[in-house]
C-alpha cells in the first residue's frame, strides 16, 4: 500500500486552512505534518508550544535526514510533527521537501498523512503539493478570496486540486456561487462537499477536534458531518 499524501494549501491566508487540515487529518486517522511557520497554526492549537520544548522535530528531521516520530495525540487530536518558527528560513527546495515528505510517509506506514503549509508561496508549500496525490484548496465564497483562487488555478492547475467550499453561510450569495462555478468550468478542478459556517468554531479553546469528540455537541453537528464527507471525498479522489 501506497501512502496517500493530502496537502492542505490556499494562496490565501483566513480561509480557514488549519482547521481544516487539523479535523480532516483526525477523520482520516492520519498524522498531521505542519509546515506552517506562523503562530496561529496547528502546532500551537495542538497544545505544543515550541519554546517549552528542547527538541524541534522538524528541523532536526531536515538536519539529520531521520523520519521524525509524530507526537500522540490520542485519537481526539491528530498525531503531530509540529512546526517551528525557523522553518521559514530551514525549508529546503520544493523538490528536496517533496522527496522527504515521501519518505517519512513510507517510513509511517499510515494510509495517509496530512500536511498543512503556510499560506501562499513557499518552498515548504510548493513541496508538499509536488508530492501530494490530493490537495485539498479550501475556498471562501467572497470576492477577493475567488480573485485569490482563481490566481492558485492558473499558476497550480496541473496539481490534482480538490476544491472544498469553506465556511459557507446559510444565505449564499448568487453571484459568488455562480462565479465558483465558472472557475470549476473553465480550470475543471474536482470540488468537495461544502463545509458550513458554524458561528461558534472560532471561539473554541479545546484542542480536541470536533470530529475527535464522543458525542459530538449538536452546534457543531453539520461542520463534522462535513468534515467526513470531506474526508470521504479525498478517499474517493486517490482511489479513482
């Protein structure tokens, strides 16, 4: 069996990108590698605070060559390479990353491994997409955000993008739909099942994922439904 890699990537940063890649990476019992720098991402809604620590896996990963062992996160969170600050300036070349992201998969053994990248262009993130067998493009239905996608379609269209409408409202508006869908007909990128807005989400402190939780809480219901009808659409798209 062939590890399937699914990168989560966006050239737009606020679109909702590390949550999604933390939940998804729960749903399909998958390691989660971050490759994101900043503050705000997996690693540190994770709980992992890179200062408390001696060790940095990642860049001992890239020092050494050695496949880095992910962090438990005992099945309400994912397992975890966290990120660190100088990942910014350590990562290597798109090609070198790819390779290395291959490599620790095989070494893991798992179906899949997740990785989320940082925002926009970089070689961490350029990496992880040459060796993804899916990406997963979460998408904003609003002006600039579908200005932003459709750069991402033209510069990254030969990657195999798996487009997922994200925080969606119950009141979409006509003319972001329509324009999506434009997009899809001229690029032809295979799109996911929309993920909800659920107005609660960003005010959770926990750092169990909602799918992670036994039972579920009834707000937040349709966004894990969502997010393992997701989580389905990426089976489907590395079996076809």
């Amino acid at each position: 069996m062939t590890p399937k890699i699914v990168t989560v990537a966006s050239s737009k940063g606020g679109v909702g990108k590390t949550t999604l890649a933390y939940e998804v990476a729960v749903a399909l019992d998958a390691p989660l590698v971050d490759l994101d720098w900043d503050e705000g991402g997996a690693t540190r809604k994770w709980g992992y605070r890179h200062r408390d620590r001696v060790k940095a896996p990642l860049l001992e990963a890239l020092d050494s060559g050695r496949t880095p062992k992910p962090l438990a996160g005992r099945a309400r969170k994912p397992d975890l390479v966290p990120g660190h600050p100088h990942f910014e300036q350590a990562q290597p070349d798109p090609e070198t990353m790819a390779g290395l992201l291959e490599k620790w998969a095989a070494d893991w053994g798992r179906p899949f491994i997740v990785v989320d990248t940082h925002p926009g262009a970089a070689h961490g993130g350029h990496g992880a997409m040459l060796a993804a067998h899916v990406v997963v493009v979460p998408v904003i239905l609003a002006t600039h955000e579908l200005n932003a996608l459709e750069g991402m379609l033209v510069e990254s269209g030969d990657y195999p993008l798996l487009l997922t409408p994200n925080r969606v409202p119950r009141r979409r508006l006509p003319a972001e739909v329509d324009r999506l869908r434009d997009l899809v007909d001229k690029y032809g990128p295979a799109v996911a099942p929309l993920v909800p807005e659920v107005r609660e989400l960003p005010y959770r402190k926990t750092q169990q994922a909602v799918v992670g939780q036994d039972p579920v809480p009834a707000a937040y219901r349709p966004f894990a439904d969502a997010v393992h009808a997701v989580a389905a659409a990426v089976r489907s798209y590395v079996d076809e």
